[in-house]
C-alpha cells in the first residue's frame, strides 16, 4: 500500500474514533447526578422515621416500662397481712376439744411492718428505674435512627456509583458494537476494537460487583424498614455546615445514652440506700382470738415480733458493700463510655472536616481536569499524537473521580449521622 494510502486509511479510522468518543467522552463524563426509578422516592430522615415505628424491640421496652410503673405502686405498700388458724392445748391423750380449759381453737391475723423508710426507698429506687427506662427507651430510638440512616446510605453509595456505570457502559457497548463493525471494513486497527470491547466489559464487570453491593446493603436496610427497603431512593442532600467542635462537645452531656447511665447511678445509688436501711428490724404486730369451749369465755391474744440483725455485719454490712460497689461500677461505666462517645464525636467530625474539603477538590479540581484530559487526549488522538489507550484511561481516570466523589459525599453524610446521634437533643 502507498504512503498516500495509508495515511489517509490512518485518517479514516483516527475520524471514525473521533466522531464515536466525542459522543462518549462528553455526555457520560459530565455526569454529576444519579438518576433512580419513578417510584415514590425515600429520603434518608423518611428512613428514620420508618423504622422507629415498626420496630418490635421499641415495643418491648415500652412494655418494660409500664412493668415497672406497675411495680413501683406495689414496692411502696405493706406486705400482705397473714391469716393464722389452728388448735391450742388440744390433750392428745383423749383429743377431746372440752376436756381442757385453755383448749381452744385460734384465729389470728398478722401485719409485718418495714422498719426505718424502707418502703419509701424502695418507691425511690423504683421512679428511678423507671426514668431509666425512659431514657434507654429514647436512646434505643435514637440508635436505630441512626442505624437506619447508616444502612440507607450504605444502599446509596454504591446504587449512584452503578447509575453512573450504567449510563457510560451504555455508551461503551455502542462504541464496541461500532468498533467491531468498523474493524471489519478495514477502517479500525484491531488493537483499537479489542480495546473498545475490553474497556465494555470491565465496565459490566464493575456493573455486576455494584449490582451485588447493592442487593446486599438493601436486604441489610430491610431489617429497619422491611419491604420499604426495596423502593427507590431519593437523592442525598446537603445536610449544612457542621457547628464548632466545642459546641458539639458540650452538647454530648444530653446524648440518651449518657443519660441512662446516669440513670444506672442513680438507681445503683437508691439500692445502696436501700441496703443501708436494711439494718432497721422489721416488725411484725398480730391479734388472735382463741375459742374455748364448755362455755368459758374465749381469749384475746397480743404480740409484737421484731427482727434482731445481729449478724449485720455479715449480712446487711456486706451487701451495703456490693451495693457501694454497684455504684462505683456504674459511675465508671457511664465515665468510660462517655470518654467513648467522645472520641466517636471527634472522628466523626474529623471525618466530616475532611469529607468537605476533598468535595470541593472534586468539585473544583480534579473533575473539572479530569474532563479537559479527557477533551485532550482525544484532541491528541485525533491529530495523531496519542494512542487510543490513552483516551480510554482519561476515560476510565474521569469516571473514578466522578465515583470517588460518590463515596466522599456519602462520607461526610456518615459523619453527619453519628454527630446528629451524638448531639441532637
């Protein structure tokens, strides 16, 4: 073939790639947005809302709590009189009941009374139970919207990443049903239509790992949301600026978490008093009225018991000891843990800190020169002084940038949940 000839077939085959990448270097490649189904869509807060009502452990606590204000009546009462019947003085030789004079038939009736305030304590210790309850009732709700909100956007990331996939594989199958019609004619160099088709399936490969990713994050969102799960997803918005660290440190006090451990202090605290007025004797006050019989009158019968802790300081003083103990170990639970959420507060707001900035370098660097080396390899290819390899991998770096931008947005999203969960009142 002459010079002249294989220059202009060089031209030929550089136009024809020219003229199908100019399609898919510049509508695929300016995508920023994600395009979901027509169905009703689901916000992340909507998530949230729906999972805290139907959620059967929120309703176990909530009957947790009506159990112990039932409880918290009864602890405050007397213990229920005793009834006691019997015979006295009955002769076992004869067991004749008129035999004896101070044989007879007894009927009596007994009241233990708590010594000290024990009943008052009790009642105390039991209104705090239940305002732990409460409170372990709004910090469950409070996990679970963040649960949610979580198992939302880990459907979310990787269901943008496989819309903009698609929409570019579109594209590239176009390219390399083209490229292989055109290499038939002699028109394309076959290292340029084997290219096309690598690029086609390595994009369906990466296809089929988000289409996995995304069937497994919705079936880990379905334990929140049941069916709701498998809708259509809104689109991710901004959730605002981030308020000052500080603020957000003194406003951890208020977490629902921290507040039930609180809580556990103080009933640990209302148990220890409890065990401390256990040194008080109880007491036990009964009435008998005895029937004799042959006509003789019958008798009235009066008695006081007591309880005598002398043994307290085995008994009563080593349970006050636990009970102390309980304390101590509850307040350096709630210490621990809130030493916990506070370093959880600030990674998140670290990574949110982070997430920010990296969106702007996405937003005003590295996608915006991601598109001009891509407009310039193929003005390189097309004059010449570039391979079709390199246009691809502009390609290829373009739609990395635009994904990886995907999963920052998603980041400072997650940071953002774990703070509203950690500082929202």
């Amino acid at each position: 073939m002459t010079q002249p000839n294989c220059m202009r077939l060089v031209l030929v085959r550089r136009l024809a790639v020219t003229v199908l990448l100019m399609a898919a270097v510049g509508r695929p490649m300016a995508l920023t947005g994600v395009a979901f189904a027509a169905d009703p869509p689901l916000s992340l807060d909507q998530a949230a809302h729906l999972a805290i009502t139907q959620q059967p452990q929120l309703q176990a606590k909530e009957a947790a709590i009506r159990s112990l204000t039932e409880s918290a009546v009864a602890v405050r009462q007397l213990p229920d009189p005793m009834l006691n019947f019997g015979l006295a003085s009955l002769p076992v030789d004869t067991f004749n009941f008129t035999q004896e004079p101070m044989t007879m038939a007894v009927l009596g009736v007994n009241q233990t009374i708590p010594g000290g305030a024990k009943r008052r304590l009790a009642g105390q210790r039991a209104e705090r139970q239940i305002t732990q309850g409460r409170d372990l009732l709004t910090a469950e709700r409070r996990r679970i919207e963040r649960d949610a909100r979580l198992a939302w956007l880990d459907v979310y990331e990787p269901e943008a990443a496989l819309a903009l996939v698609r929409q570019i594989a579109a594209e590239d199958a176009r390219q390399a049903a083209w490229s292989q019609s055109v290499y038939r004619t002699g028109k394309l160099s076959q290292a340029d239509a084997l290219a096309a088709q690598i690029q086609l399936e390595t994009l369906r490969d990466r296809q089929t790992e988000l289409e996995l990713q995304v069937q497994r994050t919705r079936a880990a969102l379905s334990r929140w949301l049941g069916e709701a799960a498998q809708g259509a997803l809104a689109p991710l918005s901004d959730s605002g600026p981030f308020a000052p660290l500080t603020d957000l440190e003194h406003r951890l006090e208020a977490q629902p978490e921290l507040v039930g451990l609180a809580d556990a202090v103080a009933v640990s605290r209302a148990e220890a008093d409890e065990a401390r007025e256990a040194v008080k004797p109880d007491w036990t006050v009964g009435l008998e009225y005895g029937l004799r019989g042959g006509g003789m009158p019958g008798l009235i019968s009066v008695n006081v018991a007591v309880d005598l802790p002398v043994f307290h300081a085995q008994r009563q003083d080593r349970r006050l000891a636990a009970k102390l103990a309980d304390v101590e170990q509850a307040e350096q639970m709630r210490l621990d843990r809130r030493r916990a959420l506070l370093a959880d507060l600030r990674m998140a707001y670290a990574d949110g800190q982070a997430a920010d900035e990296r969106i702007r370098r996405y937003d005003q660097q590295i996608i915006p020169l991601s598109d001009q080396r891509a407009s310039s390899a193929l003005n390189a290819y097309r004059v010449d002084q570039a391979g079709y390899d390199r246009v691809l991998e502009a390609r290829r770096a373009g739609l990395e940038a635009r994904i990886n931008r995907i999963a920052q947005q998603v980041a400072r999203a997650r940071a953002a949940v774990q703070i509203r969960y950690l500082t929202e009142e």
